[in-house]
C-alpha cells in the first residue's frame, strides 16, 4: 500500500519534522500539554511557508506557476520530482489558501482558479518548456500506476491556462533561443545591429503575450 505524501512547504523543502496536531504527554508529569505549543508552531509554519511563496512570487525571473495535484505521491517520489526539475524551478508543497493570499497582489492571481484539492506549487523561470516536458514525462508514468498526478492549472503573463492548453507551453522558446535568433539576424545584416540587440527584450515580452492570449502559433498549433 502507498504512503500518501502530504507535507507542508517547510517540511518538505528543508526536512523538518512534521509537528503532530494533537496534544503531547508530558513524561515526567503525566499531564497533558495544552494546544499553546502545537498552536504557536502551526502560525510559524504558516508564516514560513507564505514567505516562501511571496518570495517566488515576486521574483523577477518567475514566468510561469503552476497547480499540480500530487495525491497519491510517496515521499521518496517527491524527492525524485524536485531532483528531475530543469534549474530555476522550484516545487513547493503549501496550502491552497496560502497560495491563494501570496498572490493576490501579483501577476499570478488568476491561480486561485486551480486551488482546489491537493496541489503542490511550481515556479519556473524562462525554461519553461522543458520544465513541462519533464513534469508530463513524469506525469504519464504515474498516471500508469493508477495516481492521479498532472497539472490542475497556470498563470503566465496574467493569463490563466487550463490543463488541457498546456501543451503549446512545451514548446515556448526561451529568451536564450530569443537572442540567438536575433544574433544571426545581426550576423547577417550588420546594419541593423544595434536595432535588433535593442528589440531582444521586447520580442520577449511580445512572445510571452502572444502565447498567454492564444494568439501565438504554439497555442494555435
């Protein structure tokens, strides 16, 4: 039988110990402690865990978050899915109201749609396209087992994305591909150096709109 994996932002990220809700027996008393203790703890976490989640919310180099149910998960697989994550990607576990109050003020409100059940929390960076690559490619070997484990949802430039749009996401060109593309152009056609170099910000932001309102090729695709 699995173990299902439900640990909190802080415990999971840092391998703290998982604090107990119920009262604990003092050994040398007898008596039983008051909720103080578990109480204080539980707002501490809460408070860590939503720091965390502000924290990578508002980074500059955040481009795409993203719900993924993860019910059914064992510890150990937990680990495997951070591990296979591309560099600049971040899983946190947290509770759907936290996720929810972290990002009201952002660009990545519209994620509230998706915070519902058992989500685990991605924050990915320019390479967005071979994180969703990594996460379906595992996604697909646990939906064999029986597990229920995909995307529940995304917000990228504002724009909220269903499970079932993310697919041009894969293909999403990184801001690295973006200037390579522009570096042949100036190798090409030296006159228009200083144009092209100006414009690889904005073919960027362009390139990101476009995709977030469907009116890209790799969402029409």
């Amino acid at each position: 039988m699995r173990a299902v994996s439900n640990l909190g932002a802080s415990s999971f990220l840092r391998g703290n110990t998982v604090l107990s809700s119920r009262c604990a027996t003092d050994s040398r008393t007898g008596h039983r402690r008051p909720f103080v203790v578990q109480n204080a703890a539980s707002k501490l976490k809460k408070k860590r865990d939503l720091d965390v989640l502000t924290a990578l919310l508002n980074r500059e180099e955040t481009m795409l978050v993203a719900g993924i149910r993860y019910q059914g998960l064992t510890v150990n697989e937990m680990i495997k899915f951070r591990r296979e994550l591309p560099e600049g990607s971040h899983l946190v576990v947290a509770k759907n109201t936290l996720m929810v109050k972290a990002s009201e003020e952002t660009k990545f409100a519209p994620i509230a749609e998706c915070a519902v059940g058992m989500n685990s929390w991605l924050f990915v960076d320019e390479n967005v396209a071979p994180c969703v690559k990594g996460i379906k490619k595992l996604t697909k070997e646990w939906q064999k087992e029986g597990l229920d484990v995909d995307f529940s949802g995304a917000v990228l430039d504002g724009k909220y994305i269903e499970p079932k749009d993310m697919g041009p996401l894969e293909k999403l060109p990184t801001k690295k591909d973006l200037i390579a593309k522009v570096a042949v152009c100036i190798k090409q056609v030296p006159t228009k150096m200083a144009r092209g170099t100006k414009g690889v910000p904005l073919k960027l932001a362009y390139g990101i709109k476009a995709v977030a309102d469907g009116d890209s090729d790799l969402i029409n695709a």
